[in-house]
C-alpha cells in the first residue's frame, strides 16, 4: 500500500484549511464517505478540500459543522480562503475560478456583456471603469491583470468544453471604440477557431426567449455535481440544488435552439469585426 501523503499545511490558508478538516474527520472516526453522505458532493472532492487543492463552499462547511460538531469553525473560514486564494476578485465570485478549472463542460448565456473568459483588455477596462465607477485606477488594473490570468484556462490542455451564446445587441451597441471592438470581436472568433469551442448568438428580431432575465453559467464535473453560477453588478450566487441546476439546463438547451447555428454565428462576428475594422481605418 502506498504511504500515505498529508497536505501540507504550511503552504496556504486552503492547505492549513484542508488538513484541519482532515485531522477532525479522522477524530470523530469517519471517512470521506460518511463525511460527503447527505451532502450533494462526491468523495473526490471532499478528497480535494482536505489536500488544499479547491476551496470549500458555504454551503458544504455548514454541513461539515454539522456532522463534526465543530461549532461553526469551517463556515466562519470560509471566508478567510476565498480571500488568500482569490485576490484581484471581487469576494462574492471568489469560488468561481477554481470551478472554472476543475469543469468538464462551461455553458455561458451571455446576455449583458461579454463573458469575462472571452474579453480583451481595453474591454474590460471600459466594462469595469464604468460598471463600478467607486473602484479606483490601481483597483481596475489588479482586477484586469486577475482577469487576463484567468484566461490562461484557454492554454490548459485539459480545459473545459465551452459552449456560449451572446445576444446579438452585443455586437452591434459597442462599448468601445470601432478599433478596439473590432480587437474584441477578432479575440473571440480566434478563441472559438483555435479551441474548437461553440459560439452561437441570439438574433435581435428573436424577442422573447429562454434566460430573458439575466446571465448564466453552467458547470459540469467529473467528480461533483453540475451547478450553476448567476451574477449581477454587485453579487452573484452558486445554485446546486439539482431541480434547479435541471431547469437552468433546461432553459439553457431552449436557448440554444433558438440562436442561429454554430457556423452562422461564428459568420457574424467575423463580418463584424472586418466592419468595426474597416470604420476605424477611414476614421484614422
């Protein structure tokens, strides 16, 4: 039998995290097994928090708590690691781009702006400035640098299956200048070419649809159930309760046969992006 490797807990907050919920688990006798029963989390995750390797969400450190009878310890933690593990994010997406890693499958409706794995700099800094016009200058560029990095997901070999849909109205109403939108637009028709990703758009004479009411993403795992991540300009929110997850999927399957086909969309952009390029040449 192999030794046994313990997680060092010197190395980080979610490392020190990790074997305090080892060392508690093995005190009151239980497995990993026993630990994850009546949670909807597999062992290979929970297997995953105790080696430091991905942040416990809320809702499992309350059910930890409570099978451990740790008096709330893992729940008032959780907070401290998202802010070790997620700095140059805003606190309430902290979990988002661990998830991001470890998914098997990324649906993205997009229906208010680019999603944040498909944008540029110039965009972003738009989006941000204007957004959340309290965040200062230093503050906008940490969260830009923060974003770019989290885009090196697109470089890993075992990277997610991304599937997006955008509405339309995003490519035709701008937020920046023709030059650098049409940057943005060639980004992402490099992005989907290159990874072998699916984009589809929502037409603008395509009125009432599935997801009308704001953004969604859907994330897959080998090894946890899929869940769903919503967001707004100050707050977002991780759905797993299964009936729902099964509703946003649902609704996302909808969507998707209403926007135009793959090939179509991907069409569009490119047209786009020569337009917005062709603009900012006559304009120079």
């Amino acid at each position: 039998m192999p030794v046994r490797k313990d997680p060092d807990a010197s190395a980080s907050v979610p490392s020190f995290y990790g074997a305090e919920l080892r060392f508690k688990r093995e005190s009151a006798g239980l497995t990993l097994e026993q630990l994850a029963e009546g949670s909807f989390r597999g062992i290979s995750f929970l297997s995953q928090i105790e080696r430091g390797e991905r942040r416990m969400p809320l809702d499992f450190a309350r059910h930890v708590d409570q099978k451990l009878g740790t008096d709330g310890f893992f729940e008032r933690r959780c907070e401290d690691v998202a802010k070790s593990r997620n700095a140059g994010y805003p606190l309430y997406y902290a979990d988002v781009p661990d998830l991001e890693k470890q998914a098997v499958t990324l649906e993205e409706w997009a229906p208010s702006v680019f999603p944040g794995l498909l944008q540029t700099e110039p965009y972003m800094r738009v989006l941000m400035r204007n957004g959340k016009p309290s965040l200062s200058p230093d503050v906008v560029e940490e969260r830009v640098r923060t974003r770019i990095k989290r885009s090196e997901l697109w470089q890993r070999p075992d990277r997610p299956i991304y599937w997006g849909i955008l509405r339309e109205a995003l490519i035709r109403n701008p937020l920046v200048a023709p030059a650098a939108m049409a940057g943005q637009l060639e980004h992402i028709a490099d992005l989907v070419r290159s990874t072998e990703s699916i984009l589809q758009i929502v037409p603008a004479t395509t009125r009432a649809h599935p997801l009308m009411l704001g953004m969604a993403k859907i994330m897959t795992f080998t090894d946890a159930p899929p869940l769903v991540w919503t967001e707004n300009d100050f707050t977002g929110q991780i759905t797993d309760y299964p009936a729902l997850v099964n509703d946003y999927r649902r609704a996302y399957d909808l969507l998707r046969a209403v926007a135009l086909p793959p090939d179509e969309s991907l069409a569009l952009v490119e047209d786009a992006a020569r337009d917005y390029r062709n603009e900012a040449q006559q304009a120079d």
